[in-house]
C-alpha cells in the first residue's frame, strides 16, 4: 500500500517557521508523504529564512505558492488529508466563507466543498480573534461540513495579543488528529 500523502497548508502565523521539524520530519518518520504549499505571506518568511529550499529537500516535493498554469500536471501527488497549520484567524475566515484567493486556499477550499478528503486545521490564534463577531460563525460553518479543528482550552488556551511569545503550537495534538481523521 501506498504511503498516505499529507497536503500540508501554512498561513504566516507563528509556528509556521518549524513545520519542518514539528510537523513534515515527524510525519515522514510515520511513513507518510508530505506535500506542502503555503499562503504568498507564509512563502516570504520562510524564503527570507531559506526554509522553503530545506522543506524540498527532505519532502523530495516543490513548494507550492503558485497556482500552476492550465494543462500543466500538478506537482504534488493525490492527497489523502489536508493539514492547515497554523491558520490564521484570516485563513480561518476564507476558508468557511470559500474564499480561494491563492493556491493553498484552493487546495483547501475543494477539499471542503468535495466532501471526500478529511481536512485538519489548527487556528493559530489569539483571545482578541476569538472575540470578533463572526469567529463563532466561521468556526460553526467548519464543523457543520466536518473539518476537524484542533483547538479548545485543553489544546491551545487563549491568550491575549503578544502575551505569550514564544508559545510552543500543540504539535502532538495536530499530529493526532491528522493520523486519526484517515484512519476512519
């Protein structure tokens, strides 16, 4: 059987600097393949840091940012979960309203509309985004169509703006949820 290939999504959120070593490394250790793409501002910072050159290397995969043109194959392989960590409150907010505004909320965006490929997401938040109007409603629309969020006091407490630099992301937990909404 084939490895189980993770569509791996990350939004310029803090965090998103060590998914090599928290989240793509741990998972191929798990067999998995990993395919990543990122949002255009996650792209810059973690080409400012030469990530994206590490990320391929281990992966074997290009990093996608860009939409690829019609008739050109897609670079990744079929992906059997999509992974979006960290997602910012925007990213969050896009993808329960369908809002496809760059290929890593494409990716997505299909998945939920599909139905059929389980999606994962980690909103890499703060107290103050939690509290706008429509966060609730965002977070609602997601359950209802059953993206899996990893989020709640017991995983990622709340915190206000810049009160917590520093803080590690719940890599165990997202790791989990990912192996565990395949295997059902």
């Amino acid at each position: 059987m084939a490895a189980p290939v993770l569509g791996l999504v990350g939004s310029a959120a803090g965090g998103v600097e060590e998914i090599l070593p928290k989240l793509v490394e741990p998972m191929i250790e798990r067999g998995w393949r990993v395919a990543v793409t990122l949002t255009p501002t996650a792209a810059t910072w973690l080409d400012a840091t030469g990530d994206i050159d590490k990320i391929e290397q281990v992966t074997g995969l290009p990093v996608r940012v860009k939409p690829r043109l019609p008739g050109e194959e897609s670079p990744h392989p079929k992906v059997d979960c999509y992974a979006v960590v960290p997602a910012t409150s925007n990213t969050v907010g896009k993808l329960a309203l369908g809002l496809a505004d760059n290929q890593a909320l494409t990716q997505v965006c299909e998945a939920i509309g599909g139905g059929t490929i389980p999606v994962v997401v980690f909103p890499r938040i703060n107290a103050a985004h939690a509290r706008q109007p429509s966060w609730d409603s965002h977070i609602g629309a997601l359950q209802r169509v059953g993206v899996r969020l990893v989020m709640g006091e017991d995983v990622w407490p709340l915190h206000e703006p810049r009160s917590a630099p520093g803080k590690q992301l719940p890599w165990d937990a997202i790791i989990d949820a990912i192996v565990s909404a395949v295997q059902r």
